[in-house]
C-alpha cells in the first residue's frame, strides 16, 4: 500500500497506543459505569459498546509480549521490569474494580509476566527438540504446568490461563504472524464466551488485524516509562473518578 509515494506502515508505538487507548475505553465502562450505573436501557448498551472496543487491547498487549521477548537484548530485565509492574498495579487495580484490596483477584500484568515465562520456558526447551514433533508437544505441555499451577492457585489474574495460552499460541506462530494472531483471538472468543455479556464478544479484537496487517517491525517512538506507568496511573485516577461518584 503506497501512502504520498511512500510505504505505509504502522510502527510498534502506534500499535501500543491503539492498545493503551482501547484498554482506557474499557476500563471506563468497567470500572466507572458498571460501578455507579443502573446496567440496564441506554447506559448498558453504552457499557457494551465501550467493552467490545476494550477487546481490541489484550491480544495486542500478549503480543508484544512476543515480539519483546524475541527483541529485547535482557529477557531477565524484561522479566524483572513486568514483574515490579505487575507489583506496583496491584493496589490501583483492586481499588479501581473491587474497592479493597482484593487477594482473590489479580491484575493482567501478571498474566502476561507468565505468558512471558511459559514462552522463555518453551524456547529453551526447544532447542534440544531437534525438530522432534513429539518432543515439541511434550515442552510446550511442560511448559506450561507450572504457570498454569500459579495462576490457578494462587493469582486468578485477569485473563487467567486463557491469557498465557494466548501469548503461547501467537509464539509458536510467530512466523505466521496474522494467523498466530487471529487464532489466539479466535481462542479466546470461545473459551471466554461464558464469561463474557454476549458470545464470541472477544472477536471483536480481530479488527486488529488491520493495523498488524501493516505492521513490520518498525520501533517508531520509543515511550516506554509512559506505556508502563499508564497502567497503573490510570486505574488509580479511574479509582479516585469514581468514589467521587458514589460519595
């Protein structure tokens, strides 16, 4: 595609906008109108429009998740840098969806922190595979028992083992990028469908695929302190707007 005689394409820092702005949406719907709101007539339908558009966010986020893991030169930082985030979320996320602190319920940062171990775990594991099929089920199934374990019984992080498969699905296609992609949304739509206020409502998120479609590795601006402190500074003002309200 040709844009003023020149190749469009979309940069990393515009696909983290896109997730940064979508997971805002949804969070005002989840944490301000469904916290302050009757849920019924106008303002549900207002509601579900905002949580369809947050669809668009996660997938994106367990995306980088790869392409970081793949890109950036200390996977142990990497690693480090989620976990104190995932840490220094916690507060502002339970305020912002439970009032208190809640240990009963995590936030998505510590799903994608395990995503990102399952994958490193995979990895390394792979190597002594030698293009063994088995072998390579077998490491991914291994792979996966100890995060799966922590996130069962002791996280329940938003997204739960639902969200690690996810970042497992796009790694092993990652040469594949848009079917990676579309499958893990794909999955994530049935899976979650239960829980969700209509089926297949995480389908929405392939409309992603649009901007990934243009999407080739290109850095652009390189934002990081503000995509990690969005996180937590904006549940923490969403979670100030909102006991405003009810007081």
């Amino acid at each position: 595609m040709e844009l003023r005689g020149e190749k469009f394409e979309v940069t990393a820092f515009q696909l983290k906008m896109l997730a940064v702005i979508t997971m805002l949406i949804d969070h005002i719907g989840a944490v301000i109108l469904e916290q302050s709101f009757k849920m019924q007539g106008d303002v549900w339908h207002f509601d579900l429009f905002l949580r369809c558009i947050g669809r668009l966010a996660f997938p994106l986020f367990a995306f980088f998740i790869v392409e970081g893991f793949h890109y950036t030169h200390d996977r142990k930082k990497y690693a480090l840098r989620l976990l104190i985030l995932a840490l220094l979320s916690e507060y502002p996320f339970d305020i912002a969806f439970s009032g208190y602190v809640d240990f009963g319920y995590a936030n998505v940062i510590w799903t994608l922190l395990l995503g990102l171990l399952t994958i490193w775990t995979i990895d390394v594991l792979f190597r002594h595979c030698h293009g063994n099929i088995l072998k390579e089920i077998l490491s991914v199934v291994l792979a996966c028992v100890i995060p799966v374990a922590i996130e069962l019984f002791l996280l329940n992080s938003d997204y739960t083992i639902y969200g690690i498969a996810a970042i497992v699905i796009m790694y092993l296609l990652r040469k594949h990028k848009l079917i990676g992609f579309a499958a893990a949304v794909i999955w994530l739509a049935v899976i979650m469908t239960p829980m969700e206020a209509f089926p297949m409502m995480e389908a929405f998120a392939l409309l992603d695929l649009i901007p990934l479609y243009f999407y080739h590795g290109k850095q652009g601006r390189k934002w990081r302190p503000f995509f990690y402190a969005f996180y937590p500074v904006h549940l923490f003002v969403l979670a100030v707007i909102l006991k405003a309200i009810l007081h």
